[in-house]
C-alpha cells in the first residue's frame, strides 16, 4: 500500500535557476545564488519533514560511476576507473550503474571494450551488481532517424546483456532526451514497442537480467506505455527537480496499478546557473555541480530523496553525479568542465573523499534493507 504523501508541487520561482531539458524552457534569472540556496534548502526541509513522517521502508541504493559513460570512458585511465569504482563500493552501495551507449560498441574499439570489461569484473570481483542503463549521445555517432537508432541500439543491447549480464538493463533510459540529440520527435507508440522489442533481446541473452524503462516527470505519457508492457519488470524515475515531485508521485501509483516495483535511477539537485549564448541542455544540466557552494545542499538533497523514496516504498535510489564524492571546487563551472575533471581524477587518485561522500556512506548505512 502506498503512504498518504502529501501533495508535493513545491513553487520554487526560480525562472532559470532549475534543471529544464525541454527545448522550450525560458525565462529571465529571477534569484541570486544565495536566494536560490535558501529557497532549495527551506523546500528540501519542508519535503523531508512531509515523508519522513509516514511510515520509513528499507531502501537499497545505487550509484552513478559517471566516468564509464559512453562521452568520457575513452579518457579515462583503467586505474581511474577501478579506484573510482572502489570508492563507491566502499559506501555500502549494492549495486553501480554505468551509462553505455553504442561507442564502443559498433566502432569495435577494443581498447575502451577491454576497459569495459575490466571494470565490470572488478565490480562484480567485489560483490556489487550491475546495472546498465544504455543512452545515446551525438559524440560518437550521429543518428537522424528512430530507425537508425533502433537498429543500431538492438544490436548493441544484445551484446551488452551477452557479455555482461547485468542485474538490471534499462532499455529505454529518458526518451525526449534521447530524442532531442538526434533532433526528432518520437511519440510513446513508438518508444513503446522499441522498449518491448528491446527487453526480448535483452532477455534472450541474460534470461536473468530485469528490464527496466522509464524516466523524467515530463515523459509521463512514455512511463505508463511502458508500465503496460509485460517484459518490463521495472520502473524508473529520473528526479532532478523538486517542483516535479507530484507528478513522480503519479508515475509511482501508475506503476503500483501494474503491480511493477519503481526504483530512482538517477537523481541531483535543481541546478543554478547564469544562462550564457549557446549553452547547451548538457552544460545546463551539468551546471554549478562541484562547486563548492552547493554541497551542503547536495548532502541535504541526497537524505530528502532518501526519506521520500523510502516514504514511497521505492526499491532504490542512485545519485548521479559522483565526482562530487572526491572533490568540490570554489566557482565550479559544472559536472563537465574539463579543470573540474582533472580535480576529480587527481582526488580520486589520491584517495580523497568529500563530506558528500560520507554522508551518503551514512545514508546507505543507516536506511539500506535487503
């Protein structure tokens, strides 16, 4: 039975200050970054008191290994890599999740395989599970048709769940976000029997495997064709803003209505940022992470989405953005600046670890269940 939550639809204001994906958000800068802290803190305080007074569930927890993504991998050293991976485990997670996509795959580069490979064994060396959550991105490869995508990413999808068997496989991972980088429009219909498609692969490779689908709030009409298909074993939620929240809390009942159980997949704070021409929707969703002005709201947003997702009886929670657990930077221009990187890959070779990361080492601690 799902917990009497409260209506969640919290009106930040923020104009711009907020993680917006859709092409046609706009509007002026309306809050300085000392209001915008203030206001997310005051929210996340008010979220937290809400859930963390309905009956807690036992939560597991993932995490993002964000340098095994498909658009960074190639730089990243093995050893990075491995030590960035015991860092997570050494937080108590169970399970790490790792953002393919079709390079290396149809490039057949084997160099970055192997590294894939390598990193995937030592995982599982430890005990973790792992979950693959395929995306596409226009660095490698450029697709302008679903059905060059479609075809492209069966084929990959088959030999991921081939070679690595992973715990979960999210065969659809956000679909307008995916579709926007390759610059069309594609509706749930299609979307939905791409996800069933894909699952039957899938399965027919790691008959062990659970699928996944979902992602954000405003894909609603994509998350409940897939809550429909019988080879989808499991939801997925992508939380990135907090005025979103009761739209997520209809998605959960939607799942509940097909019996599927609902996991956040990927999670982070609204983001600040001052816009600039040409920004792009990565730069936006990437911004302000790892400055060090924000991390005491990252630790406050990590145990808020915690007390919700547990209030929710959700199966998991991953944060998305790890870097944060090595290092923050005074002015930080965001998750995917290159001076931000290199800080993180040299705490990461030093052995660093930031308040962040203790506190979600707690975190898991204290709320993780079986």
């Amino acid at each position: 039975m799902i917990p009497t939550v409260k209506a969640l639809a919290i009106s930040l204001t923020v104009g711009l200050a907020t993680l917006c994906l859709l092409p046609a958000c706009s509007g002026a800068q309306t809050l300085t970054e000392d209001e915008f802290i203030a206001r997310m803190d005051a929210a996340l305080d008010e979220i937290y008191a809400i859930s963390s007074a309905q009956p807690q569930h036992p939560l597991q927890f993932g995490a993002n290994l964000f340098y095994a993504h498909e658009t960074v991998i190639e730089r990243v050293p093995l050893q990075t890599l491995l030590d960035y991976a015991d860092a997570l485990i050494e937080t108590g997670v169970e399970r790490i999740d790792i953002n393919t996509g079709l390079f290396p795959w149809l490039d057949g580069d084997q160099v970055t395989i192997a590294k894939y490979d390598a990193l995937i064994q030592h995982i599982r060396d430890a005990g973790v599970r792992i979950a693959l959550n395929p995306q596409y991105s226009a660095v490698y490869h450029r697709m302008t048709s679903f059905s060059a995508w479609r075809a492209a990413a069966l084929k990959v999808y088959a030999t991921l769940a081939r070679r690595y068997r992973p715990e979960i496989f999210v065969v659809v991972h956000e679909p307008t976000t995916m579709a926007a980088r390759m610059g069309i429009a594609v509706g749930p219909r299609a979307w939905r029997d791409f996800a069933r498609e894909a699952a039957l692969i899938v399965k027919q490779q790691s008959p062990g495997t659970r699928c996944g689908a979902g992602g954000l709030s405003w894909e609603k009409a994509y998350f409940n064709a897939f809550a429909s298909l019988g080879v989808i074993d499991v939801m997925t939620l992508d939380i990135y803003k907090l005025d979103d929240l009761e739209t997520y809390n209809d998605m959960i009942r939607t799942a509940r209505k097909w019996t599927k159980p609902v996991y956040i997949e990927e999670t982070w704070r609204n983001t600040y940022y001052v816009p600039r021409p040409g920004m792009t929707l990565e730069e936006i969703s990437a911004a302000g992470v790892g400055d060090s002005a924000f991390m005491d709201l990252d630790i406050k947003w990590l145990e808020t989405l915690a007390a919700y997702a547990s209030a929710w009886g959700l199966e998991s929670m991953t944060p998305f953005w790890t870097q944060t657990f090595f290092t923050y930077l005074e002015d930080a221009e965001g998750a995917l600046d290159p001076a931000y990187n290199r800080a993180v890959a040299a705490a990461i070779a030093r052995g660093e670890r930031t308040p962040t990361f203790h506190a979600f080492q707690d975190l898991v601690q204290r709320r993780s269940g079986p």
